[in-house]
C-alpha cells in the first residue's frame, strides 16, 4: 500500500516500482529521518495539533524504530518504497491510531529535504575532521626531521631544493582550504526545509522556527518552494569533495613518482602497499594510484548531479532523488581515501641520501648566482642571461656548472653557492623552502590548525572522534 492509494484504483506497476524505489540506497538516512521526526512530532504539539500523551506516543515509536534499525533487526515490508515510508510504517504499527497522525502538515517533500540537510550536515563534519587528520598527519611528518630536503619541481624539472616539510605543507595548506569550504558549505545549508509541505505551505498552525531550532538549524526556509526544490548544498557538497579528491590525486601522483626506481625519494610501508600476482619484486603504491582514480568519480558525481538539475522547474520533482546515490558514493570513498592516504604517509620512509643529491645538482644553483648578481646592481634579466650562457656552455661542452662559473670572471666569486646545502638555506623570504623562513610558517600553521579544531568543536565534532 503507498501512501497516495486513496487516490488510484490499481497498484503500481511492477517496472515503475523498481525504478522508483530507493530503500536499498537511503536506509542509510534513517537516523537522520527519525531527528527530524522527532522535531516534527514536538512541534505538532506546540501547534496543539497533537496532545501531549499523542507526542510521548510517536516519540516512543520513533525510538523503537531507531533502536531496531541500531541494532539491526528492522524488517522491511514489501510496502516500503524508501526509508521515509518505512519508518512511518512502522511507527504506525507501534502506535496504533496516532501513528497515522505523524505525517500531519509534512510532506515527503519537505520530509526528505530535511532528512538530507541533516545528513549532510553531519557528513561535512566528519568528511572535515578526516582532512584535519590528514594535514596534520603530512605537517607531523615534515616536521619529524626539519632537515629533510628534495628538489622541488616545476614542470617536472628540477627547480630549487626545498625543505621535505615545506613541501609536504604545501598539500596541508591545501587541505585546510578544503576544510573552509567544508565548513562554509555546511553554513549555508544549515536552514530547515520542514514545514514547507508539498510546495507551498500549509493551513494548519505550525511554527517552522520551532522545528528548525529543535534540529539545530539556524533558521526556518523563507519560500516554501525554494526550500523543497533546493539541492545547491548537494551540489556544493559534491564540489567540495571533487576539488579534495584533485588535491588528494595530486597527492597520489606524487607518491607514486617519489616511491619509483627512477625517483627512489621514498618507500611506503608493507601494510599500504601490494605486490604482484606474476612479477615477485614488485611493491606497487596501489593506494596512491586508486586515490588518483577516485577523483574521476568524484568529479562524476558532481557532474551527474548538475545534468539532473539544470532543467527542473519548480518545484519539486521526482529527478531529486537521484541526489543521494552520488552523495552517498562520495562521502563514502572520500572518507576510505582520506583515512588510507593519511596512513601511507604515516608509513613512508624518506630516502634522505638519494634526495638531497637530487637536490645538490649544481644547475639549481643557477638561480642563487643570478641573485648574487642581482645584489650588485646587476640588472635581473642581464643576470639572467649571463648565467644562462654559463648553463648552456656546460650542457655543450660536458664541463660541470661548477667548473665553467670557475671559469667565468663575473661568475666566479659565487662558488660558495655550490656548498651543500647552501641553495636550501638562502631561501630566506617569507613562506620561502628554507630552514630560516620554516619556522615561522610552522607557528602559522599550527595557529590555523588549532583555529580548525575550534571550528569543529563549536559544529559538534573534533579530530578526535573521527581517529576513534
């Protein structure tokens, strides 16, 4: 029996109620239905809509009904064409009479709006809480040993050397991006859609703010159409994610560069790594690889949702439900590759010796010379030049940079930038890849990561729960 049968005078076919059933998928909002009932219940008894003795009596059903899904042992009709059917099912048996009184002034289409803002509202959290991890994860693991050096890249050519940990916190930096707009995506979708009925409100005397408050949402919808048509916070939520997985599949790419043969830079522990099912030498940086395939389906995702909304009109339409299966995709392997990516790093051994000689190539000296000239009064792109002849000469000949600055009167009073390390340590400016600025980006951001746990307790959750 559905819930419109007083309406038609046949049951749904059997292809349109495999196509439109949606219980296998948004079970898993069941908790978060049940909060909003609950919410619903106790402002129907504000509204003197429901007695007091109706109220206890759906609040308890609801709590069994939560209980039973708690521990497993909720049983499914062959009615219940989604969790929100099921649930008053259910509570109506428990209840009797009142529990057909559950559904007075909601709609499934504010029911449902409801029941995704909350969920969705718990998922940045926790979403959130795992990137924290990860950045301070990738900062703990810089700043294990400060004087950790590689070269750092542009276009994939040696560039400059650059401090391990400043590279590392570049991702971090990134991520606690990330985590803001997390955190400003959960802002915005924190208005409640309850009270907004089917599409435009209802006669009887409830009070939305009552609701909205009781859920911890900061206010009630403005229109009533908006508020049951809306899906932006999906969107956005999926953005979010999709813009994470890019930084994590940057991540990834890395890993599986700096763990080759050719790089050699660093080793990942047997625990995240696998071997080969033909080849016994292998050790593969699978997890590296499958964090730079999520994103693809990330971005998917996103994408699939757009395409369903872009030509809705309003109000609702049956197309939202098509929302929850790519949200659900992808909080879920966003949260498998924030937790596996976070304990590779947490694995890695740093191969400092074949680092640093990648980064003590003397042509990433070039740049420090052309400075040193600079400081003369040189003008930089005739310093540039100079030292750009003293590089070609040396690829030309064979002859070492070293050897050809010795030999080039404007050139040769800068040997000592040929000195090891002395690259590394000359980068000086603020947010620079040396020992001298590192410091002061590291109070930094340990300032900023304190600042996100505080923004995670005052939204419920903190770092520690999503370790636990």
């Amino acid at each position: 029996m559905t819930l419109w049968h007083g309406r038609f005078e046949s049951s749904m076919a059997s292809s349109l109620w495999q196509l439109s059933e949606s219980y296998p998928f948004d079970r898993a909002l069941y908790h978060h239905d049940i909060v909003g009932s609950r919410a619903h219940v106790l402002g129907l008894v504000e509204a003197d809509l429901l007695s007091a003795d109706e109220g206890r009596t759906l609040v308890a059903a609801l709590d069994e009904v939560e209980s039973e899904f708690d521990r497993g042992v909720f049983v499914r009709a062959g009615s219940d064409e989604d969790i929100h059917m099921a649930i008053e099912r259910r509570v109506t048996e428990l209840a009797g009479p009142t529990g057909a009184k559950l559904h007075t002034a909601r709609s499934r289409n504010d029911q449902v709006a409801t029941t995704v803002r909350l969920f969705v509202r718990d998922a940045l959290v926790d979403v959130a809480q795992r990137v924290l991890a990860l950045a301070e994860t990738l900062f703990a693991v810089g700043e294990s040993d400060p004087e950790r050096y590689l070269p750092g890249y542009t276009h994939l050519q040696r560039a400059q050397p650059v401090l391990l940990a400043h590279h590392l916190g570049a991702h971090a930096w990134a991520l606690t991006r990330d985590i803001d707009r997390l955190l400003e995506t959960r802002r915005r979708l924190n208005v409640s859609p309850l009270g907004a009925g089917a599409v435009a409100g209802t006669s009887l005397p409830i009070d939305p703010g009552t609701t909205a408050a009781l859920m911890g949402f900061d206010r009630a919808f403005a229109n009533s159409m908006d508020a049951v048509s809306d899906r932006d916070f999906v969107a956005e939520t999926l953005f979010d994610i999709a813009l994470l997985g890019v930084h994590l599949s940057r991540m990834g790419e890395e890993l599986v560069l700096w763990t080759s043969a050719e790089f050699g830079f660093a080793t990942l522990g047997d625990a995240y790594t696998t071997g080969s099912s033909m080849l016994p030498q292998k050790k593969n940086s699978d997890v590296a690889e499958l964090a730079r395939a999520k994103t693809g389906r990330f971005i998917g995702n996103l994408t699939s949702l757009l395409v369903v909304l872009k030509g809705l009109p309003l109000a609702y339409n049956r197309d939202l439900q098509e929302d929850k299966e790519p949200l659900f995709d992808s909080l879920r392997n966003i949260g498998l590759v924030l937790d596996a990516l976070r304990g590779t790093y947490e694995s890695m051994t740093f191969n400092d010796v074949v680092a640093a000689r990648a980064a003590d190539d003397p042509y990433l000296a070039a740049i420090d010379i052309a400075e040193r000239l600079v400081e003369t009064g040189m003008p930089f792109r005739e310093a540039h030049e100079l030292v750009g002849a003293a590089v070609g000469t040396s690829i030309r000949t064979g002859h070492s940079f070293q050897d050809v600055v010795a030999e080039t009167p404007a050139l040769a009073s800068f040997l000592a930038v040929f000195d090891s390390r002395e690259t590394l340590r000359s980068r000086r400016s603020r947010g620079a890849s040396g020992p001298v600025a590192w410091p002061n980006q590291a109070e930094t951001w340990h300032r900023v990561a304190a600042d996100l746990h505080r923004r995670l307790r005052e939204v419920g959750g903190d770092i520690a729960e999503a370790s636990a």
